[in-house]
C-alpha cells in the first residue's frame, strides 16, 4: 500500500517547513529502520514542501496507522521535531490517492507559483537520492517514473509552464517595482547551486550586468569562470555585501544564516585586488535582499536596517498570481488521468498472484484427470482435449471478473472470494515468477 504524508505551504508555517529541510536525507534510511512494515521510502524536500512517500506492507486496516506513525517517528529522530508540534501541519494521501497527488506536485500544479519548472527536477532528484541509499521500492519505482511522465505530457500539451513563473522569475518582478535600471544595479549572487544558474540567467534577462557571486561552500571561483562573473572571496565577502544594491540569496549549503547586518554594515575598506570595487557608501542607495534559500538563508534582523528591504520565500509566495483555470484545468485532467491508468495498472498486478493460483489450482487438477483418463485407455487424446477446453472455459470468466474488480479497486474482494471458496491463497512475491512459469 502507497502513503503519502504531506507539509506544504498550504499546511504548514514558513518556519516549520524550515526546519524539516535541514536534515531530509536521514528520514527515509530512518524510516526503514524503524519498522519491518515500510518497504520502501522516498523522500521529497523542497523550499515550500517536505513529503514521504512510503509503501507500507501491512493489511489494509493497518497500514494507514502504521505507516503515518512510522514517519512521524523518522522526522523526529532526523530533524529534532516532536510528533506533537507537527499536529495540523501535514495531510495523510494513501492508497489511489497517492499517484494523483505526486503526479499534481510533478507537474507544477502544487506550487506556490503553479506551472513552476524546478519541481519537476527535485522530484526526479528525489528518486536519484533514494535509489543511492537503497530505500526506494518497485512501487516507488514505478510511481515517480510515471510522475515524471505525467509532468512531460502536461508541459507539452498545456500551456501551464508558460502560465506559471518560478519563484525566481516571481522574485525579481517583484523587485521591479524598486529598480528603475538594472544594468545600474550592483548584484552580489550568494549560491552557486541549481537555483543560482536560475537566478544569474533571469538577472542577465534583465540587463543586469554587474554580477558577482559568493559561495559559502567554496564554489565561487569556479562558478564565475564558467559564467563570466566575479568570484568574491571569503575575506571580501562582508565589503562586497556592504556595497552591493541587489543580494540574492539561494545557497542550501549552509544551515544557519549567510547573510546578516554584519556584513551588510561593514566597514568602508578597500575590497582586494579581483573583486569588484564599489566606492559608494554602503547605504547611498537602498539595498534590496532577496532570500530565495531553504533554511532560510538571510538573517530577517536585516530588514530593520535603515535603507534595507529584505524579500523572503514567505513574502514571495503571499504575491503569487492566480492560478489561470483554464490551463490548470486542462492539466488536472491529465493528472487524473495518468493517475487512474496508474492504478489500475497497480491493481492488476495486485490480483494476479490471486490469478495465478486459482489458475494453477484448476490446471493441477486437470492435468490429475488427464494423467487418470490417459491411464483407463484414452489413447487418441479426446478427454485431454476436452478437459484442456474446459479448464479455459472455466478460468476465463474469474481471470477477466478478477480485472474488472481490480480497475474498480475492489481486487481484495476476488482474493477473499477465492480463499472462501477455494481455499487457496495467493503465492507469495518471492514464488509468483516460478508459478507463471509453471503455468504458462
């Protein structure tokens, strides 16, 4: 059974969702384990939303229960949050849910800003990380590849992409309305990560000119060569921040704050040779900060700074447009779809271990007859035609009514049916191949 647990920004509160991004690698090796139960855990963190999806083994009745309890016990242990404080903070999706709701989140439809282009990327990340530290599942497995299916179509056959703005796009309209000339603008890039390439990109979109990039893990130089900026070093770091008018933040490589009224206050010195040299006083023109990170990457003591005005994630999403309906709904019927063929394709293959054994029970007992009429003189092979003709005949209708019951989501109703009747269960995962075979 798949499961779902969910804080978004529809559920949670800016600072929660931050704290859960610290450490999200941990939860889902923890998850494992924790319990027996969970076969599988893949784990999708972003700026605006931390979600386990988990298969659970477990009966029906159970599983919800357990697998809930078994991942809020992971967050716990990787991230330090109490269950208790995460009450009211997330929604529980389970079993044909599930698929319809990753494939809404692949495609952008979840998205403070919908239609945005790097969710798609983080939940294909998210399998990459799960499949490195060997907690994904064939049913994970299958879910987030037809997630990413799912997330084409829709960005081919709609026009929800080109609708929706990613939040660095979003960040920098916003910052329109406090800068009159960009090329005039000194920028001062902190990140070197996926969301810098972004950023650098948009800002050149712009007319931005006066570029330079800082990077708390060490990246910087290496960056600036391969985008034809200036690299800032550490030693710099605080001068080159005093003098710059745009700083955009969007570095996951730190925990706690790069950026504070430390650096934006700093002396008037020399910047050393390489780095670009602004003479303006630090505060000659407002400074606009722009926090694009998860943690949070920029002390919010800044925005009580004379002349600074500090732009978060939280403030940013406040001003994302509307989602455009028809494009929405256009993609939502996609979604849906996908997720339907997603689940009956599943509950096909969760009754044919049930097919299988009403099968093979009907088949052993008609070779049983066979091997008896062949032995009282049927020697021209009447009875075996006739008894193989009868076994089909016999087994066509269950195998098909067992389909239909599974597209319906009621396959568990021709297992209980075939136990009762029969009194044989389905075989086990491990012996389902050998089974086929034998009965092909």
């Amino acid at each position: 059974m798949l499961l779902c647990l969910t804080a978004s920004h529809k559920t949670a509160s800016f600072d929660m969702l931050e704290r859960l991004s610290r450490t999200p690698d941990d939860v889902a090796p923890n998850l494992l384990r924790l319990t027996s139960c969970v076969q599988g855990a893949v784990v999708l963190s972003t700026c605006n939303r931390f979600e386990a999806y988990v298969e659970v083994d477990e009966p029906v009745t159970a599983a919800g229960a357990v697998g809930v309890e078994a991942v809020l016990e992971a967050i716990e242990q990787s991230t330090g949050i109490p269950t208790a404080e995460l009450d009211g903070a997330y929604e529980v999706h389970s079993g044909r849910r599930v698929a319809e709701h990753l494939f809404a989140v692949a495609s952008g439809l979840e998205s403070v800003v919908p239609g945005e282009g790097e969710i798609a990327g983080q939940v294909r990340r998210a399998l990459t990380a799960a499949r490195k530290d060997g907690t994904t599942s064939p049913e994970l497995e299958r879910l987030f590849q037809r997630a990413s299916q799912a997330q084409r179509k829709v960005k081919n056959v709609t026009a929800l992409g080109r609708a929706g703005r990613s939040l660095v796009r979003l960040s920098l309209e916003l910052a329109d309305s406090r800068i009159a000339d960009w090329s005039a603008e000194r920028v001062l890039l902190v990140g070197t990560g996926a969301y810098a390439a972004v950023t650098l990109a948009t800002l050149r979109e712009r007319g931005a000119v006066d570029i330079s990039v800082h990077s708390p893990s060490g990246r910087a130089e290496l960056f600036a060569k391969k985008h034809g900026i200036t690299a800032v070093a550490d030693a710099d770091y605080a001068r080159v921040a005093s003098r710059s008018t745009l700083l955009i933040t969007c570095t996951n490589a730190a925990e706690e704050p790069v950026l504070g009224p430390e650096h934006l206050q700093a002396p008037s010195a020399p910047v050393a040779v390489g780095c670009p040299v602004h003479t303006a006083n630090a505060h000659a023109r407002s400074q606009l900060v722009i926090d694009l990170g998860m943690p949070r990457n920029v002390d919010p003591a800044v925005a009580q700074l004379e002349g600074v005005a500090l732009l978060d994630l939280e403030t940013i999403r406040l001003h994302a447009p509307l989602e455009e309906l028809q494009a929405t709904d256009a993609a939502r019927t996609i979604v849906r779809d996908a997720a339907d063929t997603f689940n009956v394709l599943g509950d096909r293959q969760s009754v044919t271990p049930a097919v299988v054994a009403f099968r093979s029970h009907i088949f052993a007992l008609m070779e049983a007859e066979i091997e008896r009429a062949r032995s009282r003189g049927d020697k021209d092979g009447r009875v075996e035609q006739a008894m193989r003709h009868l076994a089909g005949v016999l087994t066509h209708t269950p195998t098909t009514r067992a389909h239909e019951l599974a597209a319906d989501g009621r396959g568990a109703e021709f297992v209980a049916a075939l136990e009762t009747i029969y009194g044989i269960a389905p075989a086990a995962d491990d012996d389902a191949d050998d089974v086929r075979a034998a009965t092909a």
